[in-house]
C-alpha cells in the first residue's frame, strides 16, 4: 500500500523542483547545506552517482566546504589482475557489463587513500574485502547492526539526502532497489522536526525497475529531483553470478531439507543462495532425484541423521513466503518457478487462520463470522480495524472515516459487496534493497502483475526486526528460516562473518545479527548459519572450524543450527561439551583431530572422546564422487540461475582459474600435465578463447605453454557432464 509523504513521515511540500542542470543541483546543496555538507545516501546500488559525483569535484577544489559522506556498500568496478592473460579476459568483461556506469569519484580516491583533507566518508558495512589494510576506510568504519544505521547516520546531523529513484509515475516515483534505511530516515525527519529537515534529492534513472509496496512514495518526498539530460538512464552496477562448486550445493542440499513447507524464509547472495534456491527448486520439481540424491548424500545415513531435526523432503503444497533484507536472484528465482507464493496479509490475525485452513482467501460471510468468532474485529470497528479490512479489500471503499459499524449486519452489509472476490493485500515478499545480476535487473523489470503487486519493498526496520507491529509480523512470520553464511566458526558456536583477527573489517555485521537474534525471538523459527568447512589461499588449506578467535559476529549463546557441506549441526539449548562433539562431526576430517584435542586440553570433553567413525570420512572426494555421478551431474549446473557472462568469457574464466589453482603446487600441476596432456582435445571455440586472452599467437615460451595449460583445462571441461547453464 502506497503511502502519502505525510504518513511516510515528511511534511507534504506543495511542489517538487525539478531539473536537468547537474550544477543546479549541485549549488543548490551547497546553499542548503554549507559550509560543511553532511551527505547520506543509500547502500549498494541506489547512490545518486552524477550528483554525488559533481558535489565530490566542486567541494574538492573549495577548501573552504567540508563534505561527510555517510553511506554503506560503495561499488567500484573490479580491478584488472596483475595476470595479463586474466587481464584481457577481465577488460572484456567490464566492457560488456560496466559500459556507461559512473565511477564514484570518491571510492577511486579512497581506495588510493587519497581523499582531500576536506572529505570524509563513513560506511557501516565495506565492500567484502575491499579495504583490507586501507587505514582511512578502516577508521572510518561504523559498526552497526543495519536497524540501527539510520539511527547512527541521523544522529551526525545530516542535511542532504541523495538517491537513486525511477521516473516518476503521475505523482508518485519508487525508491526501487533502497527503501531499506531512507524510509527510516524519513521517520526520524518527522520525529526531529523541521528545524532538523535534510535537503532531499533525487536522481532518476530510467534503468532502474518500478517497484511497489513501501518503496512507491509521492514525488513531494523530494526537494529537488535531477533527471540527467541523456535520457536512457546508465547501466545499473552489476554483480555477476558466482559459479556454484559442488561443496555448495552439498551444503544446499542439507539446508533444503530443513524448510518447511508454508514457511519463511531468508537466504543470501552469492553462489550459496543460489544453490539453495536450485535445491529448493529440485525438491519441488524433480522431487524423485532429489530424494534420492538426498538419500546418497554425505552424513544421511540413519546412523548420520541429527537426532529431532526435521526433514522436509516433499514438494510444496503450500509455498513460501520470504522476509528477507536483500531481495536476492535466488528469491526472484523460486517466484518465477511458483515456490515463493504463500501471501501474507496485513490484518493481524487473518495469517493464522489462512495457515491453520480455518478460512480461504475468498471474502465472504463464513470469512467475516470467523473473523468476528476469533477476535480478529469486534462490534463496534474501530477505525483501525476498518482500515485493515480495506487494505484487505474486504471494505471497498476509499473514505471510510464516516464509515459507522455498530452491529454485525452493518458489517455485513459493507462487505457484500466484495463477497466473492480474494483478499487483496496479499505479500508474498517483504524485502529492504536488492543488487545483483543484469539478469536480475531485467526479471525485476518484466514482473507480471501479481508479482510486482505481491513484492513489498520496505523499510529494512520492517523486515530486520519485529518492533513496530510485532503482532502482525508474528503472525506473518510462521515457521522461519532465516539462512545466512559466515568466513569462520569457534568450535564452541560463536560466528565469524565480518572481520579478521585484528579487527580490520572485512564487510559488516548488516542484518546478520538481526536475523539470528529474531530467530530465537519467533516462535517455531530457526537461524541457519552457513560455513565451508575449509578454505585455500595461495594453495594452503586452512579449517574454517577454529577452536577460537579474537573477533566473533554472532556470539556463542545466539547458537543454532549450523551446516557445511558434511551436514548439520543442531547447537540450540546444547552443553559447550555436545556443541564440540557436533560441529566436529560436520568438520572437515584433515582438521577434526587437532581441533579435538584442543578441546581435550581445555576440558570442554572427556579425554576418552572419540569421533564416530562415520564422521571421520568428511572429505572433498567423497562430495565430488556423488555429484560427478552421471545420472546426477546434468541436474547441478554452474550457473543455475543464468549468467551475464557469455559463453566464450565463461570458458576462459574458468581455465584460468584452474591453471591458477594448480599453480601453487608444482609437483601436482607436473601430474596433472603428464596424466592429461595426451587425453587433450581441441575444439573450434577454443581459439575464441585463445583470442579472448590474447594467446591467439603466442610469442614466447611463456604465453605457449600458457596456451597449453589453458587447453588442458578446456579439454576437462569438455568431459565434464555438468551443465553451464540451468533449467
């Protein structure tokens, strides 16, 4: 349900100013705000880059202004490798997926700690390890959950607000991809009052998606709103799609089982949402292979099983609904294959029946008697209550502050009109902000009617927690599973997912806190924490399952269930001692021992303690040997959800990305080349390939046998079975 300004919390202005004159904009702010500009803007995508750009230039070359940037996610474009075959190959792509994009000015110079002395720029959550040993970034970092960012910015006094928006539809425009903090923002403006009112601006773009729900807002939100005289807008920031390993979609597979049908659900970005989303796909669609797939697994075995976990293995009769701060591919995924269609609805109570099947979603009078017999309204309506039925579209009409309802056949009689027809109102996704793909772009932009009126983009305090309408958001929020991934877990439950070990920060904590802390809070849900067992970096493995570690995310009491790719591990209400000895059993077999007699020689387990032995095969072949499997292997893509990179950039990232794995161990690469040199094949796209990375004419010994490692890898990829692309 769209909003008047007033009730978003903004005072109504009478007009908003518009323009195409970037420099207006910018003297516009600077008279607003001078001498020293306090400047908020959304996370991720939706930053106003023009405006923000020439406000950057022009404070630059004005010693006597001070501009604070206070935002969160700032995109760059990825850096070119110092490789200069993976060089090429990276050129290629950012051509074809950042052409026309604006660099943010600001992020250039601060990625080279060269900002003037004039600027600053303050995030709550860092680009993933982008700013690793980056002094001015890692100094500047606020460390906040996400509900309380806007809080946080509001409070160094902000006075400008610039953002990302849609062309305006008669009076109203859409906040798209970043409702998430500016709609708290704006309640915090009402709050404050207008002495305390930011410069509000807004810069279209005619690529972004027109989003409903919450994020639809009147033009008279802004003060000034700059359309760029080229009027195509510029290409959104791109995020292209990870490949997915098989340890992700082993690891997938173990938290597909663990959704109920009918429930919540929240899971993240990255190769490991969509491998869940994949799975959760299979288990609906291809629910015999998925069975059985499940049933060969690694740790399914009746002996293996997590004594009182649930496993869901059945298709979806009813669907899901999803409450999540991102609105990631995965998600827009399961809608496109009918998973995420469970609506929910915003009349307290409604949810609860429609979940126990004590009414349908069809407006009639068995629906208003089992209303009246629950509860749910009472004789006479209050006001409130006649604005829930009409957001429901049980009451069909627009003013109803005259509206008198004393008795049951007044009530009745109101809503005859509407007998027959469904409930209106339904959601079957509340989400803060989104960033991904081009793909993702375009399935956002080309939602069918019900999709793009049951998505409900929103203030991130709306979904991140449950203050403000807790009854309501009880009631919607049935049976959750709020999945989330980390770098690293303490052996005794605590979460590492933002920071290293001394305390420079990787991202930020976000709304991971968030979610783990309303999974205990919620009656029947789960916080579903996420880890690959292992890493290698510059060919070293390393456990991700550490016996402890100076800087922690989710602390150990917040401990719930946890996977990796060896299975899962249910730590809610467990002694430090039975938290030990499970998470040993899903840890990788190469580290268990050592871990174990750490928690030996701390007295966290008996001395006699031994892993069962079957947990001690948890190892990378064992997961590679059940997914290469013929039969199984057509059903686990690369990319299941698509990918923006095209065929021939596939191919060389992939080789490439082999020859570096092998690289760091001479003696294997020696193997590897005398075991499959012989077995090597050639195909006409390989010199498209070639050509990508310039060794269409190798000239000398080193760009020849680069050609020949990366034919090596071509020739595997050519009898590997699994698909690029899915279904």
């Amino acid at each position: 349900m769209r909003l008047n300004a007033t009730e978003k919390g903004l005072e109504m202005k009478m007009t908003c100013d518009r323009t195409d004159e970037l420099d207006m904009v910018v003297n516009s702010i600077i008279e607003y705000a001078k001498p020293h500009i306090k400047l908020a803007m959304p996370l991720g995508l939706g930053k106003a880059n023009h405006i923000v750009n020439a406000l950057y230039r022009r404070v630059k070359e004005t010693p006597d202004l001070q501009l604070s940037i206070y935002t969160a996610l700032t995109l760059n474009q990825p850096k070119a490798p110092s490789n200069p075959y993976a060089a090429q190959v990276m050129n290629a792509v950012t051509s074809q997926l950042y052409s026309g994009y604006p660099d943010l000015e600001y992020a250039q110079d601060r990625c080279k700690q060269q900002l003037p002395a004039n600027i600053k720029v303050y995030e709550f959550f860092l680009s993933p390890g982008a700013f690793l040993g980056n002094d001015d970034a890692q100094q500047s970092y606020i460390n906040s959950n996400y509900t309380h960012a806007a809080r946080d910015i509001f409070s160094k006094g902000i006075n400008v607000i610039a953002q990302m928006v849609t062309p305006p539809q008669g009076h109203n425009l859409s906040l798209s991809c970043n409702p998430d903090v500016t709609l708290d923002l704006f309640d915090l403006v009402k709050k404050a009052g207008n002495k305390h009112k930011p410069f509000i601006v807004g810069e279209v773009n005619q690529q972004l998606p027109y989003l409903k729900g919450q994020a639809e807002v009147d033009v008279e939100h802004f003060d000034l709103l700059y359309t760029p005289p080229d009027l195509k807008g510029y290409k959104l920031f791109t995020l292209p799609q990870r490949a997915v390993k098989y340890s992700d979609y082993a690891l997938a597979m173990h938290v597909s089982r663990l959704i109920p049908d009918g429930g919540t659900l929240q899971i993240g970005i990255g190769a490991l949402g969509d491998a869940i989303a994949h799975c959760l796909f299979l288990r609906d669609q291809c629910n015999d292979v998925y069975k059985e797939i499940y049933k060969k697994s690694l740790n399914s075995s009746p002996e293996c099983r997590i004594k009182n976990m649930p496993s869901y293995l059945e298709p979806f009769q009813k669907g899901l609904y999803a409450n999540t701060e991102m609105l990631v591919e995965g998600l827009v995924y399961l809608r496109e294959k009918q998973i995420l269609r469970k609506k929910v609805y915003p009349l307290k109570g409604i949810n609860n029946l429609l979940d126990k099947e004590l009414i349908e979603p069809i407006i009639s009078q068995n629906l208003i008697d089992t209303l009246l017999s629950e509860n749910i309204i009472s004789i006479p309506c209050s006001l409130t209550q006649l604005q829930a039925l009409q957001a429901v579209g049980i009451i069909d009409q627009d003013d109803i502050s005259d509206i008198l309802i004393d008795s049951k056949r007044a009530l009745i009689d109101y809503c005859k009109p509407t007998f027959g027809q469904k409930l209106k109102g339904g959601i079957y996704c509340h989400a803060g902000f989104y960033l991904g793909s081009q793909l993702l772009y375009e399935r956002l932009r080309t939602l069918d009617s019900d999709s793009l009126n049951g998505l409900d983009m929103c203030s991130v305090n709306y979904v991140n927690h449950l203050y403000n309408g807790e009854a309501l958001k009880r009631d919607q929020r049935k049976n959750a599973c709020f999945v989330n991934s980390g770098m690293m877990l303490t052996l005794t439950g605590a979460a590492v997912s933002d920071g290293v070990a001394d305390y420079q920060m990787v991202s930020g904590v976000g709304g991971q806190y968030n979610f783990v802390a309303q999974a205990h809070e919620l009656e029947g849900a789960r916080s579903i924490m996420c880890f690959q067992s292992t890493r290698t970096k510059n060919g070293e493995l390393k456990s991700n399952i550490v016996w402890d570690y100076p800087h922690i995310t989710i602390p150990r009491h917040l401990r719930d269930i946890v996977v990796t790719e060896y299975g899962i591990a249910d730590l809610r209400s467990a002694s430090d001692r039975d938290i030990i000895a499970r998470i040993l059993n899903i840890t990788d077999s190469r580290f268990q021992q050592s871990l174990l007699k750490k928690a030996k020689e701390a007295g966290k387990i008996e001395s006699t303690y031994v892993i069962p032995s079957e947990y001690q095969n948890n190892l990378p072949k064992k997961i590679e040997e059940l997914f290469q499997q013929s039969e199984y292997a057509t059903y686990f893509p690369m990319y299941p959800l698509g990918c923006d990179l095209d065929s021939i950039q596939r191919y060389a990232t992939h080789a490439l990305q082999g020859v570096q794995e092998r690289s760091f161990n001479k003696v294997g690469l020696f193997k590897h080349i005398l075991k499959n040199s012989l077995k090597s094949t050639s195909k006409p796209y390989y010199n498209d390939v070639y050509s990508l990375m310039g060794l269409n004419k190798p000239t000398s010994l080193k760009s020849h046998f680069m050609r020949f490692l990366i034919k090596l890898e071509l020739s595997l990829m050519e009898k590997n079975q699994r698909p690029w692309l899915g279904r």
